[in-house]
C-alpha cells in the first residue's frame, strides 16, 4: 500500500491552543479523551500525541494536566 501527500494552502481557519478560551481548551482536552476509543486513533496514538502536546502547554488551564495524567493509557 503506498499512498501520496499533497500539501494545499487551507482554507480553513488558523487557531492556536493558547487562543482559545478555558472552556474550549478543557473541552478539546474532552475530545481527545474520547477518541482514544477509536480504532484508528488508539492503533496510532494520535489523540495520545496531543494530550502530550496540550499537558505541556504553557497555557493550560489549572488541574487539567493532572486530568490529562490521571487518564493517561501510557502510565
């Protein structure tokens, strides 16, 4: 199986985590926490990638770190 990547100017919009407020940050954190059930996120541990991310971001919301710890698959 071999697949290609093209990259194209988006036209969507760009946003930044630290942008956003403290609810859409806990509730980004809340979707990522989902996700790890499905099959294609757990078996390359995308959402995992990016609770990381977001543990380590200067701008996250108190206690969420330890949210994103306390469920963490790789501990």
């Amino acid at each position: 199986m071999s697949s290609r990547v093209v990259i194209t100017a988006s036209h969507l919009p760009k946003f930044a985590y630290g942008a956003l407020s403290e609810d859409e940050k806990r509730t980004l954190v809340d979707y990522l926490m989902a996700a790890r059930a499905h099959v294609l996120i757990d078996q390359w541990c995308l959402a995992d990638h990016f609770l990381a991310c977001v543990q380590h971001h200067p701008e996250i919301p108190k206690g969420l770190a330890a949210a994103i710890e306390a469920t963490s698959l790789t501990t």
